[in-house]
C-alpha cells in the first residue's frame, strides 16, 4: 500500500492594484486589480492549468477573488483567515512615509497602531496552516503579500516575522511542501 503524497500548499499573491503598485500598505482597504493586474492574473491561468488541486481557497478582498477567477477559478472557496495583515491607521501610507516618525518601521519588527499584532496573525494563518497539512492534498491559495509570507513562516513553523525574508511580487506563483517530514519551500515567487 503506497503512502499518501505529502500536502502541498500552493500560494499566489493577487494581481497589481493601484495601492501596491505605488507602494501603499493595503489590507481591509477593497481595490480592484489595475489592467495590468488584470492581464497578469490571466496568464497566470495557462500556468496553473496542467495542476490539480483539492481544495481552493481565496481571501474575500475582491483584488484576490478577482485573481483567482481571472487564473480559472471562480469557485474558490472564501477564507476570512487569509486576508492581509491589518495594518490600522497605516493603511494606504507607504513605509516611507511612516518612517518619517518611526524610523526603521517595519510590518515584522514594529506595531501597526489599531492594527493586527503578530500574535493575532499567527493565530489565523496556523488554522490555515493546520487544515491544509491535515487535508494530504493539493491546496491553491488566493492571497496577499505580507499575509502569505507570513503564511510561508508559519508553514515552516517559524515566527510570522520571519516572513520578512521572502520578497513576493504581485502574480506569482509559491509552493510549499514537504521533505519527507519536514515542511520546506519547494519554489518561491516564480
């Protein structure tokens, strides 16, 4: 009798909006996709054509609901725990400007005023991480930048902040995976 294949997590962050083309710090702020988002996340459906998932999933933000119909699926399953990290009052501020009155801001290393925590992060990407490593399949997530490197960290059963090693650019495509028992990167922003 043959072991069942190692889950593997499937990332895509969603196509260029307006705020992230110019930098701006996006999470409950709802935007659409610019054209050249539009005509990226369409390529990106010839990409993920020839895989089968088990289960897909999208944050409810429309810029990733839009990817991931525009990529060729529609149906992808709302995840509320996949939403960006909740920046409070810095949304729509880019780092620079916030670095004006904190030097050295970052998502990973500072608070975001009225904005989520590190912890509250964890808390909501590990039950994505836990039903995805119980499912034994396939899964394709729809999501956000800084929530998928975070998501990324905690797959690799690091701290949130270390999602701060992983640059992901807009339209790309991530696997998470297996080697033998441990959870690795099996190919990143591509």
């Amino acid at each position: 009798m043959s072991e069942a294949p190692a889950p593997e997590l499937w990332l895509v962050r969603h196509g260029e909006t307006e705020w992230s083309r110019d930098h701006k710090h996006t999470s409950v702020t709802d935007l659409p996709l610019t054209e050249v988002g539009e005509a990226a996340a369409l390529a990106l459906r010839e990409r993920l054509a020839a895989t089968t998932f088990d289960l897909v999933l999208t944050s409810p933000r429309q810029r990733a609901r839009r990817t991931a119909e525009l990529a060729g699926f529609p149906g992808a399953e709302v995840d509320d725990d996949l939403v960006e990290w909740a920046y409070g009052d810095y949304e729509g501020i880019t780092t620079a400007t916030i670095r004006e009155s904190v030097p050295g801001w970052t998502v990973w290393t500072h608070p975001s005023p009225d904005g989520e925590t590190a912890a509250d992060v964890t808390r909501r990407l590990d039950r994505v991480v836990h039903r995805v490593k119980g499912s034994r399949g396939r899964t394709l997530a729809f999501a956000h930048g800084h929530s998928l490197r975070a998501l990324a960290a905690r797959w690799l059963e690091q701290p949130v902040q270390e999602g701060r090693f992983f640059r992901l650019d807009t339209s790309t495509v991530s696997v998470l995976g297996f080697e033998r028992e441990t959870p690795v990167i099996l190919s990143w922003n591509a």
